[in-house]
C-alpha cells in the first residue's frame, strides 16, 4: 500500500487551497444574493479608503471570502461594482438629507442650515462618493451606466420634500414651492453637470439659492399666530 509521505500532504493540502480560492464556486440564490450585497458593502469600504484604482478585485474578493474567479459570477469588473455602490449609498444619503431637517424642530430656515451642515459632512461619512469627482472613473462609470440602462440620477441623493412640507406644516410652516423643484435644490448640494447636464444642474443651482433665502423672499409663510 502507497503511503504518503508528510511532503506529500503538504503539497495536496496547498494545491485543494489554491483551488478553493481561484476556481469559480456554484452558489445557491440565496448565497448569491448575499455575496452580491457582501461585495457591495467591501466595495463601499475600500473603494472609500483606497480609491479604485488602488483597489485590486483580489482584495474585495478575499475580503468578501470568495476566490478572485468567483467575483466575476458577480461582477464583470470592479467599475461595475462601483456602480451599484452609488445606487446603495445614494439610498443612505438621500435618508441621511432627509432625516437631518425631519429631526430638526426648529423653523424651516434653521432646518435648512442644518441640511448645507449635513450635506457639507458626507464626504466624511462616506468616503466613497469622493471617487464620483475623479475625472477619469467618472466619465468610465457614466460609460457602464449607460451601457446597464441605468439613469444618471440614479446616482444622486435626494430628499424626499413631499415629507419635509408635511413635516413643516404641522410646525405651521406653507412652503409654496413644488416639491420636485425642492428636490432637485437639494440634489445639486450631492452631484455636479455630469449627472444632470448644465442647463438643469444650473436650474437647481438657482432653486438652491432661492431656497437657502426663503426667509427673505417670502418662500415660507406662517400660519402660527404670534
């Protein structure tokens, strides 16, 4: 009988490691599902700490426990990660906007410095979105955007303003704006004129500005009695 020797063991022991990190696993749904939302989450992470051409497919798939060959089950590239970073941290920006005017109980006027507050820390909070303001990966992920069919906005953070005039009415505050144009003032505080093109990035500019001024335009009225 062939009796392995202890080198032997050692090599066998190597190459099944190899193998279980380079060759491509067959994954359940459900495995897949929470792979995909496993590499989302990494990708936030160390797409924010070492930008993206720092980071290697190697690390968000060591990271994410599955072999490098795996990860494009997923994923045909890290630029297409990224993509889909910004639609789940769009989705958090866009409750952090909301939540910093809805937990304000002062007037509309001081819940709109604390949102320019708010909004002037998300780099900080997310590191990540930095990475939108690099020249070269963002004209390549506007490129996977459209290839993927999906909309440049999708991108953008937004409030939900419909939420916020419920909010301030109940405070009995009237704002008389739509709440689309509201939405998009607040947007532009999170995006740039690739997104929107220049001529809506410029409207949302000057809606911005009307709205930082609304105590003075007369944008709000009070129904609260003095």
């Amino acid at each position: 009988m062939h009796i392995m020797t202890k080198r032997t063991k050692i090599v066998i022991r190597i190459l099944l490691f190899v193998q279980r990190w380079t060759m491509p696993a067959i994954f359940t749904d459900e495995r897949k599902k929470k792979i995909i939302r496993l590499l989302i989450e990494n990708g936030i992470e160390l797409f924010g700490m070492y930008g993206v051409k720092k980071t290697t497919v190697d690390e968000l798939a060591a990271k994410s426990s599955i072999a490098k060959g795996s990860f494009y089950k997923f994923f045909p590239s890290k630029e297409n990660l990224l993509i889909y970073c910004f639609k789940l941290i769009r989705e958090r920006i866009s409750e952090e906007l909301t939540d910093s005017i809805l937990q304000n109980s002062g007037s509309p006027e001081e819940s709109i410095q604390q949102l320019l507050q708010t909004a002037s820390n998300l780099p900080a909070l997310f590191p990540v979105i930095k990475e939108f303001y690099n020249f070269d990966v963002q004209n390549l992920l506007l490129q996977i955007a459209e290839e993927l069919n999906i909309e440049k906005k999708e991108f953008t953070p937004s409030i939900d303003f419909e939420k916020v005039q419920t909010h301030w009415r109940v405070r009995g505050f009237t704002i008389d704006a739509d709440p689309q144009d509201l939405g998009m003032a607040a947007e532009v505080l999170t995006s740039h004129t690739a997104v929107f093109g220049t001529e809506e990035f410029k409207k949302g500019i000057d809606l911005l500005i009307e709205f930082s001024s609304i105590g003075s335009t007369g944008f709000i009225s009070s129904s609260l009695s003095p």
